[in-house]
C-alpha cells in the first residue's frame, strides 16, 4: 500500500571501489535500489516485476569502501500494473580516512548522509500479480472513484473517531507556503538571508515562480533585528504586490518577548491572511508565550482586520484551544490549521504524531505543515503524501542539503514543487489558493 517501505544496510567492500581512492561507482546504489525495489514488489504482488524506468537520480555526497550504506523503496504512487518508488541510499557508518588514523577505524554517523536518492518506476504484469488486489487497494487513494469535481475520495471508517482515511476527500490540489524570512535566523548564518522590503519582495517574486501560492512574511529592520512594525511591514507587502500575486499572509508571532500590540501591529495593513499561534509553549531556550487571553485578543483583532487566521499549532493541546476558538464564535470559518513540528520545546516531528493531528480535524478544515531544520523535507513530504499542504523555506531550514546552504528560499519550494508532482500532487497557482483558503464555505 501507499507509504510501505523496505531497507537494507550492507558493507561496501574492496570490490564495490570502482575509482582511485576505493571510491565507489554510483551505479552501485543503484543496484541497492533495484534489490529493495524488488524485495517491495514481492511483498506487493508476490512476483519480482520489472524495473521500468528513473523519473529523476542525484548523487549527492561520495561513498568508499568499508562505508555502511542503508537503502531504502517507498511506494508512493500505484496503477493497474505500474508502482512507483522513491529511493534513498544513506551513509550511516563512514571508513575514518584520515592521516595517522589505522586504515580500518570507523565511525557511525550520529547524522547519516544522504548519499544519492531517486524516483522510479516498476511494472508487475497482471498476470503475475499474485496477491489479490483486495487486499491492498482500499488504501490506495488511486483506487478510489473519482468525482465530477477532480476529487478523490478515500474510503470511511466505520465507527471510532474520524481517523486519516475518513477524510472526506484528499484534492490533487497542493497550496505551498514559502516562509522567506522569519525572526530568528541571522545574516551569519546565511548569506542568502533577504533583509529589506526589496530584497523581500525579489525573493517572494522568485518563490512564486517555484510553485509558492502563499508568502509567510516577517520583516526585519536595517540592522536585520525582527520588527512588527506597521510601517515596515506596509512597505514591504506593497513591494511585494507590484511583483507577484501570491497571498500574504502576515506574522502576529513577531519574535520572542514581544507584547501583544506589538505582534498585532501588520493587522492594520489589512492582510489577506494572518498567523493565530494558539498556545504557549517552550521554544528552545525560551518560552514563547501566549495566554488564553492573548490568543483570544489577538484572534478578535484578526477578525476585526478581516483577514483568515491560520491557526498555528506546536502541540496537541494548541489545536484544542483552537477548536474552542471557533465554538467560542471567536474564529469564523474557513478554517487552516498549521502544524508546526520538530520545534525543541513542541511536538517532535514524527509520522505518528502528524497522524495524530490530523485526525483531530473537524469536516471541512484544511491544513499544512511547517518542519523546522534537518525534519523539512521529510515531513512536508509526508503531509503532500497525506493530503495536507506545506511550508518551507529559510524561516525553517537554511540548507538544501546536509552542509549545503540553499540559495533562498525559492530552491526549497522548487523541490517541494519537484517531489508534489511527482507523487501526482499539482501546486496551485494564487487565485485557485485564494478559493480554498480564504473564501467562507469553500474549504
């Protein structure tokens, strides 16, 4: 079914090393792939199939012998007789190699490297699918019957609480966030930092080109110190406009130790959409605080603005107070939630816990993830495969790779973009996400 996923993890040896060096030739990992490949049909189908063809391999980092390489297939799309796989080949112990250091030292990797990944597809005849289709398709969104409108409807549980695969209906269509800016990431950390409403509005314009519907924006000073500064953020949200038609949708967090009046200054620009964080929580070393108070006076002065809330969620507990909210009256309809995950402080990212809140759903809402660091890529992927939206960006994570700083925020909503279609998922342009999102009764 959708998500299933098979590893391996084997030793390379002197003759796997292929160059000078005891370097090892990419074609191996390829050759990893093709045995998890086949190990995931069989449990499929019980037949091995046939590799077809690679949508797309990029060998990203070197591996040697006497490296320990974990392999890994997940079905991520499946037809009559097509599957199609996403492959990741991991270093997860690395041959130490360096001067005066016994040849055969090693190290495991308290972080493994990403050494190649890839997107293929295999082919299992009919008539060789052994297993009975039954016994997998009600979990395949494929399988469903589609509906005049282009929705695929996934299969009701019965009885219990709604779950994932009670979801009334999971759209193709994908709403990408690109969170550009933030208030806690430093030019010293990243050169590719925009600071003033210019570079702001240049690097949103670029995010639209990659697939962004929505820009998250907070806007910095001169000195690049976070400010909520109605006039900063005026500035910064007309430069935007005369670049793009994406949808602006406002920071009320603002930075750390920041008062109410001060974090709800953007709302008298009028935005289209605006940030609710709707609990207190540990952020790292800090405490980001938001007392039930707060929350209801931000959320009423959000209101009053007329923009949509996205309902910003760290724990369990904030989509609660969000649900008491919108019973309250306090919130109105149509309802966003964000679920901000892998935050030290607040819910670890992990798939189980994404499961989690998205089972805590009322009918109609929409929502989307936002993972911080190293979890970004893994967990944004995940919410697309589920049927949410996502966010990324340089507020979030600064690197597209391990080591390799992204050059803004555009190369990571590209390879959002890249992956969601890939997995049949179409980005949308802003006038179709000002429908889903913003409009009452839509979404």
């Amino acid at each position: 079914m959708i998500g299933t996923k098979v590893t391996l993890r084997l030793r390379m040896g002197a003759h796997d090393a292929h160059y000078a060096g005891e370097l090892v030739d990419g074609a191996r990992m390829l050759a990893l792939f093709g045995d998890v490949a086949t190990e995931l049909l069989i449990r499929l189908d019980g037949d091995e199939g046939l590799f077809r063809a690679y949508e797309s391999v990029e060998f990203l980092a070197p591996v040697f012998s006497g490296d320990y390489i974990e392999a890994s297939a997940e079905l991520v799309k499946i037809g009559n007789t097509s599957r199609q796989m996403r492959f990741e080949a991991r270093k997860v112990i690395a041959n130490v190699r360096r001067p005066n250091v016994p040849p055969s030292a090693a190290d495991v990797l308290a972080e493994p490297i990403v050494v190649c990944r890839a997107l293929g597809t295999c082919v299992t005849p009919k008539e060789m699918q052994r297993k009975p289709r039954e016994l997998y398709a009600p979990a395949l969104p494929m399988a469903a019957p589609v509906q005049p409108s282009g929705v695929v409807v996934t299969p009701a549980s019965e009885g219990g609480p709604r779950t994932l695969g009670s979801t009334e209906a999971h759209s193709p269509e994908l709403v990408l966030t690109a969170a550009i800016v933030g208030a806690e990431i430093t030019r010293e950390q990243t050169k590719y930092l925009p600071i003033t409403p210019q570079e702001i509005a240049d690097e949103a314009a670029r995010c639209r080109e990659a697939g962004a519907a929505v820009i998250h924006l907070h806007v910095r000073n001169d000195d690049g110190s976070p400010t909520q500064s109605k006039e900063r953020f005026a500035e910064t949200i007309e430069r935007i406009r005369a670049k793009t038609d994406c949808i602006i949708q406002v920071s009320t967090g603002g930075a750390i130790g920041m008062s109410i009046d001060e974090r709800a200054q953007p709302l008298d620009c009028k935005p289209e959409m605006a940030t609710l964080n709707c609990g207190t929580l540990n952020f790292g070393d800090d405490v980001f605080i938001n007392t039930r108070p707060q929350i209801r006076d931000l959320a009423a002065r959000l209101r009053a603005s007329g923009a949509v809330a996205e309902l910003e969620c760290y724990e369990v507990g904030h989509v609660e107070e969000a649900l008491a909210l919108v019973e309250k009256g306090i919130i109105e309809k149509p309802l966003h939630f964000q679920f901000v995950m892998g935050v030290p402080g607040g819910i670890a990212a992990r798939e189980e816990n994404l499961r989690y809140l998205v089972s805590l759903m009322p009918k109609g809402a929409s929502w989307a993830v936002a993972a911080v660091g190293r979890f970004q890529q893994p967990l944004t992927e995940l919410a697309m495969r589920l049927g949410g939206h996502a966010r990324v960006g340089l507020e979030d994570n600064i690197y597209l790779s391990k080591g390799v700083l992204a050059e803004g925020s555009a190369p990571l909503v590209a390879r959002a973009a890249t992956y969601a279609r890939s997995i049949g998922r179409a980005p949308i342009e802003p006038a179709r996400a000002r429908a889903l999102l913003l409009s009452k009764g839509t979404v």
